[in-house]
C-alpha cells in the first residue's frame, strides 16, 4: 500500500493539536468548577452566619435586618439544618419529601460526600449543624466536560466520516476514469487487429492460425467491456449462476499450468440470479489467479457451489500460504497488495462487482498455512 509520511506528520500534529486544545478546555472547566464550588462555600458560611445570629438571639434583642435578608436570600442550595435538639429544617427541598425521614437521611449522606457540613457553634456551644449539597448550576457545570467530549467525539466521528467519504469518492472516480481510459485505448488496435484478420482469412494460410488470433481478439474485446463498465451501473440478467460459473471454470482450466489442479463441484444442477455476465467471469477468474500466486503456480484449486436459503454461495479455495487474520477486510482496500507488481486493484474491484453492481457479499470464509477459501454470496432469483 503506499505510504505518504508527510501526510502521517500531518495526522499526529492535528492529533496532537486536538489532545491539547481538550486538554486545555476541561482543565480550565474543572477550574472553574472549583473556584464557583468555593464561592458556594462561602456563600454557605454567610448564610450559616446569619443563622446564628439569629438562633443566639433572645426574642426582645434588635439584631438588625442583614441575617433576615441573609437568612432570606439563598433560593439555588439545597439545605438540610439540623439544630442541637434534633429537630430539622430544610431549604430548596420539595416541602412534601422534606416530611420523610428516611429521604431526608439520604439527602444528609449525600450531601455530606459534595461538600463537608458546617458546625454552628456560639461561645463553645453546638447550635446546629448545617448540611448543604450542590446547587442546580453546579450540577450542570460537574456534566459539562463529559458533554463537551460527547460533542468533540461526535464532531470528530463526522469529520472522520466526511474524509473517508471523499476519498472512497475520489479513489472510485480514480478507478473509473483509468479503467475507462484504459477500454478507450486498447479499442483502437483491436479494431486494426480485426482489419487485419480479416484480411489474413483472405490469403492463403492455415485456417487455425487466423482461428487462434480470433480467440485473442475476442479475449481483447471481453477485457475492453469490462473495463468500460467500471463506474457505470451494468445491465444483470438472469442466468444460471452453475453453468456461468463452469464456464468461467472451464476457460481458466484450459489456459493454466498443468501444475495446477481443478475441482468443480456444485450441490445443485441449477440456480438463476441476476449477474452481469462479463463482470461475473471477471470476479471468479480475479479470485482464481489470485489462489494461484498464492500457491506460486503449484497447487489445488476448487470450486463449489452450495444453496443457503435464499442465497447462493460460490466457494474459490486454494492451497496457498493464507491470509493473516488481521487483513481479512483489508485486502479487499485498494492498494493493497502482496506482489511486488501490481496496484493492488483486483480485489477491490471484485468487491465493488459483487456488492454494489450484483447487492452480494464477498469475504473471506477462512484462511490458514494450508490455504485459503473466498465466498462469494448471491441472492437467488425468486
């Protein structure tokens, strides 16, 4: 696969940049955090203050209109007093639970993990004990960081999502316009070499030699229809996908090494799909030289085709030194390749023939030190 290590540097600087600025963001969160927390804490200590004032004075003692307005003021904390002689006095609390004694219990425990109580004491005696817990905006502030890397994460899964996007796109159109250039080109020479058989028939020479180039020409004109169908939506017919694919069989077995041994086994006699003709005898003959590099020209290869409900499958196994686990999807990437020629394009094409023209599935079924076996999945035609 190529390797772009500018493009690498790139990626772990914007990495990197993004681990900062998050960094950065919920640092100065959880400061903030802290220093409102500690605003509240003594706001608390004002308020538990008044309040004792206004318990430490007798019923005829001016103590000024400040501890009311004090005592009056707090509308966000929720607290729980309770006073020496047990009894207990809620604020901000729903007045109907504030009667339960047992969720007044819990809200004790709670708020005892939030913030630590404040004692009410007057000349060495205990007055009261002020429990308080966060309030409605510190509560809010405490979830903030994790929306905040719930949105990052989500804005980052987009972006993500937005580049593969366009570049699957820019990799397809790449694909397309090189494998249309590609039919383009060799449409010129194959119409001279039309001309010139012809031409040849006419002489005097043997009939098998002009026979012979027939066939390459043929061969030519099948190779030029596939190539200018990449990127176009191809027309499927039904066909017969057994003697489609013993066709395909077939010519393969006729045109490799003797080393080389075939095996065609099908469970059923017969079964229509929609198929592409010339693109299907693409698929399977990509995925049979592709068994037989494995196998460096020497080995096993077998067909079978075997009925699964309302699907097909059409399994190419080899006796090559398999795949790693780990490349099981990634071989099926384009430019992934384990020649040392080759653009790494077949398998990619086979993927985009079987899943997007003919809405089939591809994979690899299994694959070890003894070989490996490609599934071809097709729906069959009701």
């Amino acid at each position: 696969m190529n390797f772009n290590p500018k493009n690498k540097i790139t990626n772990i600087v914007l990495l990197v940049s993004a681990f900062v600025i998050v960094s950065l963001i919920l640092w100065n969160t959880n400061s903030f955090f802290r220093k409102f927390k500690e605003e509240e804490r003594f706001k608390m200590e004002i308020w538990a203050t008044a309040h004792k004032v206004l318990l430490s004075a007798s019923l005829d003692e001016e103590i000024g209109l400040l501890p009311t307005k004090v005592f009056q003021n707090n509308a966000s904390t929720p607290m729980i007093l309770v006073n020496k002689n047990g009894t207990v006095k809620t604020n901000n609390i729903d007045k109907e639970k504030s009667k339960d004694s047992i969720y007044i219990q819990k809200q004790i425990a709670k708020f005892k993990n939030e913030n630590i109580p404040i004692e009410l004491d007057q000349q060495g005696e205990h007055l009261a004990t002020l429990y308080y817990g966060n309030s409605e905006v510190l509560n809010k502030l405490k979830y903030y960081p994790i929306a905040l890397l719930l949105i990052i994460l989500l804005f980052g899964a987009v972006i993500f999502f937005f580049f593969k996007t366009n570049k699957a796109s820019e990799q397809n159109k790449l694909w397309a316009g090189m494998a249309k250039e590609t039919a383009h080109q060799i449409g010129t020479p194959l119409s001279s070499l039309l001309g010139w058989n012809e031409l040849l028939k006419t002489e005097n020479i043997n009939p098998e030699i002009t026979l012979e180039i027939e066939k390459d020409i043929n061969r030519l004109e099948t190779i030029t229809e596939r190539f200018s169908k990449i990127g176009s939506l191809p027309k499927l017919d039904e066909h017969d996908i057994v003697s489609e694919t013993k066709e395909a069989y077939d010519y393969l077995k006729l045109r490799s090494s003797k080393l080389i041994n075939f095996s065609f086994d099908s469970k059923v006699e017969s079964m229509n799909v929609m198929l592409n003709h010339s693109l299907y005898h693409w698929t399977i003959e990509n995925l049979v030289k592709n068994g037989i590099d494995a196998m460096k020209g020497r080995g096993n290869i077998g067909i079978q085709i075997l009925p699964d409900g309302n699907y097909v499958n059409i399994l190419i196994a080899d006796t090559g030194s398999g795949i790693s686990k780990s490349d099981y999807k990634n071989i099926f990437n384009p430019g992934v390749t384990s020649k040392k020629r080759g653009w790494g394009l077949g398998l990619s094409l086979v993927k985009r023939i079987v899943e997007e023209y003919h809405q089939g599935k591809i994979k690899v079924l299994s694959s070890s030190k003894e070989g490996t076996i490609m599934q071809i999945s097709l729906k069959v035609n009701a």
